[in-house]
C-alpha cells in the first residue's frame, strides 16, 4: 500500500485519505481471513460527525490503524519519530497528523494544541491515546496531561473509547488469537468540566469498560 500510493503524494490529501482507509479495511479483511480475529464495534451512535475529540485506551497496534477506517479523515496525535519513517512519515505528514516531540515539554504541548486547534477548524475529528504508550493488559498506567489540555483549550466534547485488543493482538507481538476484538465508544463527556473532574471521569469510564470487555473477551476466547 505503501508504495501503491506513491504517485497519489503530490495531489491532493484526500487520496491519501482514500489510502489509509483501503490500508485499514485491508487489515481488517487480512486479519478476519486469515486469523479468524474478527471486530466489533459497539456505541457508534455516541460518536458524531466532524470535529470531537476521542480518546482511546491503547493496548495494540491495531488501534493505530483501525480509526482511519471507523472515523472521517482522523487526525490522530503521534510521536514525531515517526515522521523519520520513509514513505509511511510523508503519508503522515500529507493527511496532517498531529506530530508530538515527547521530549518538548511546553514546546511540545503548544505545538500540539496549535495543530489540533487547526483539524476542529477543518472540521476533523482527533484521536488520542491517553496514555501515550500501549498498556499491558491489567496494567493501570496514568494518563497524560494532554488530554486535558486539549480538553480545556479546545471546548469539545470527548468520547472515550474502551477496548479488549490486548487479548488477541498482545502487545509487542506479531502473532494473533482468534476471536472478537471489541471497540466501544462511551457517552461523550461534554465540555466545560473542571479540568481535575475530568481527567477522573475520563480514566474512570475507560478503565471500567475496558475492564469488563476484557473479563468478556477471556470468558468466551481465551482457554
């Protein structure tokens, strides 16, 4: 896919768009045939067209594929290392993905508030992991403080998103458990809270969902 699209690089971004969506559809194809891993998603009345924020546990790497697919042009924050990736960083450069120096500090953090200002204008949704990093399953890691920055700058609602992906596509592994991977978008938490009842009521209904769809996922797939 990577070089497929090469030639669609100096035109315009949407083609590139088009690319990541047929990419994730791809995986999502790849790993159903070929792995009898399936997806569900659940709770997508809860996420609205256009600009919001989403906030998603991590646990694998699908999570950085599959939101180009179940969201509209996302801008998703990433770690600007992978900018440096030949092809795949131009890509990411052309659909104007919110690129984070984690060693920036305050640089960083105004640099990534200016970019996300700009996709609400454009009317794009973003996507953040908390986190910051994947989490082992049954790990409980904080979450980071641009999430409320972004939160308390921006003025948009924030849907949370919990998930069981570790239990099929463990973390730092290649290899796949059959069975169904679950994604679901909680009710949005509007704007306006205190930034400290928040990032509570965030981590809250993330790691309480999450928790149950993982307990779900081991009754009924894992042995």
């Amino acid at each position: 896919m990577n070089l497929a699209f090469l030639p669609f690089l100096p035109f315009d971004r949407k083609w590139i768009v088009l690319g990541q969506r047929i990419w994730s559809g791809g995986i999502v194809f790849l790993l159903r045939t070929l792995c009898n891993l399936r997806l569900e998603i659940r709770g997508e009345e809860y996420l609205p067209k256009g600009a919001v924020i989403v906030a998603a546990k991590h646990q694998s790497a699908f999570e950085t594929m599959i939101f180009h697919l179940i969201t509209d042009d996302p801008a998703i924050i990433l770690k600007k290392e992978l900018l440096s990736i030949p092809v795949y960083g131009w890509y990411c450069r052309k659909t104007k993905m919110i690129a984070v120096d984690r060693k920036g500090h305050a640089a960083a953090l105004k640099s990534m508030l200016s970019q996300a200002q700009q996709a609400i204008e454009d009317d794009r949704p973003i996507v953040i992991f908390p986190e910051g990093t994947r989490s082992p399953l049954d790990e409980d890691l904080p979450f980071q403080p641009g999430i409320a920055a972004l939160y308390t700058k921006l003025q948009q609602p924030v849907v949370p998103v919990a998930l069981n992906t570790g239990l099929f596509w463990p973390r730092k592994s290649f290899f796949c458990r059959p069975g169904v991977m679950v994604m679901e978008f909680l009710p949005p938490i509007e704007a306006g809270m205190d930034r400290k009842a928040f990032m509570k009521e965030l981590k809250s209904r993330i790691e309480e969902k999450t928790e149950a769809l993982v307990a779900e996922g081991r009754t009924k797939y894992i042995p």
